[in-house]
C-alpha cells in the first residue's frame, strides 16, 4: 500500500481509500459548521435536493468560477434533477481515469449534438484535492463547464461522505429530485452500463421526460413539429450515414 503525498490517503492499485473515520480528511469539518451540515444532511429526504446546500456556496465551473449561493440559483440548477454527488480527487489515478468516463457518459446524454433534450442531471464534484487551487485547476482542465463543486474544505462535504459511507475514490452517490438516495454504485455502474445507467436511474427515481431522446433515434420519431437544430441534426447522421454506405460499397467493388 502507499501513501497519496498530497491528500496523506491511502492507495491501492492508483485508488484511493479513505479511513473508517474521515475526520482526518482536507475536508473534515470544523466547530458549528459541522452541526448545521449534519442537520442539513439529516433533512435529505425530506426536502428538495437543493435545500441540501442552502446553507453554504456552491461553485459552477465556468471561467468565472461564479459563485450560488442563493435558493433560486440552485434551484434552477438542481430542480427535478436527478444529482450526482462525485466524489474525487485530481490526485488520484483511478479518479482521472474515471473522470474522463463520467465527463463522455454526461456529453452523451446532455449535449445538443447528442440528445434532442438534455437529460435532466446536475452533478456536484465533492473535492478531496490536496487544495483549493488543485481543485480549481484539476476541474477547469478536465471537467465540463455545468459541473457544480463546493468549496475546498467545506464541512458539507465530510457530512455527505459519513452519511453515504464513501470509503473510496472515486464514488458517485445518486439522489432523487426529492433528495432520496437511488444508489451509493454510481460510479461502477457508469463505468458497467455506460448511458444506460441513467435509465435505470430515472426509473427508480420515478422521474418521467419521455422528451428525452438520444441521437441515433431521431429518425424513428414522427412529430408534426421539428425545431430547425433537429432537422440540422437529423440531416448530418444521415449523410454520414449515406456516406458511409457509399464508401462500403466502393470497398466492395474494390475487392
């Protein structure tokens, strides 16, 4: 086993394991901060999602690094959304890799290139980075700009990693719009079901958006109305698709 030289948590095979205790994490809490988040956390599943971070900031990661810290901007962020909570670390190699796999799974299913609706997820990156600056740059170079984050040692962050057991990075934890928890395996799922994870998700969670649909399907879908950026779209798979049909047949008169 080794020891991360940055966060002091131990690594095995590139991940990071956290101690059974967590209070000597960067993001263990300090005086009555603590109480007030476990109270908050406490309260998950009777509120609203977004009431979980009312009583402290959060970060969108944009090129500004603006700041929420309103209730009606997070509940334009987090409102009838299914939220992941990500926790990782920039510093840890198996949190890099699967960065990236979480950054493709989140383009699939929210990108106009990709859906005709962007699927309603929001997703809050809980930072075990050895500093605030670690984590700014560690988002800002590898994580989509509509990625929430909390402050760097903010004493939410160590409530939520107790109340949902994250011994482990990464660990994606799922809530319901409701702030009901829908599974603690975000992260292996992701990695196993790719996309269709969040099907599976939205199911559990009860969540309806029948507008949600992903880009291989627009041309089975009949609609007496289309907006421009779907016929746009409908029209480049279909000529990559002739296109496609044209070289497989150059190929095989070739042969």
């Amino acid at each position: 086993m080794l020891s991360d030289a940055c966060s002091g948590a131990v690594v095995t095979s590139s991940r990071c394991w956290l101690q059974t205790d967590p209070s000597h994490l960067s993001w263990a809490p300090e005086g009555d901060a603590h109480l007030d988040c476990r109270h908050a956390v406490s309260q998950i599943a009777e509120s609203c999602v977004s009431e979980l971070f009312l009583t402290c900031t959060l970060i969108l990661n944009n090129r500004d690094w603006d700041e929420l810290d309103t209730e009606q901007q997070l509940c334009l962020r987090l409102r009838n959304k299914l939220l992941l909570l990500y926790f990782g670390s920039g510093s840890c190699d198996d949190c890099r890799a699967f960065t990236r796999v979480l950054r493709r799974f989140w383009t699939r299913l929210t990108d106009p290139a990709h859906v005709e609706r962007a699927a309603p997820l929001a997703l809050v990156y809980i930072s075990h980075d050895p500093s605030a600056d670690c984590q700014r740059a560690y988002m800002q170079h590898s994580m989509p700009s509509q990625w929430l984050s909390l402050r760097h040692g903010d004493p939410l962050a160590s409530e939520l990693g107790r109340r949902f057991e994250v011994r482990a990075l990464p660990s994606v934890v799922v809530l319901q719009p409701s702030g009901e928890e829908v599974t603690r395996a975000g992260a292996e799922e992701i990695r196993r079901l790719g996309e269709a994870a969040f099907a599976n998700w939205r199911e559990a969670a009860e969540v309806l958006d029948r507008g949600f649909l992903l880009a291989e399907d627009f041309e089975e879908v009949e609609t007496p109305f289309r907006s421009l950026s779907h016929h746009l779209r409908s029209l480049f798979y279909k000529a990559e698709k002739e296109k496609q049909g044209s070289d497989d047949f150059l190929r095989d008169g070739a042969v």
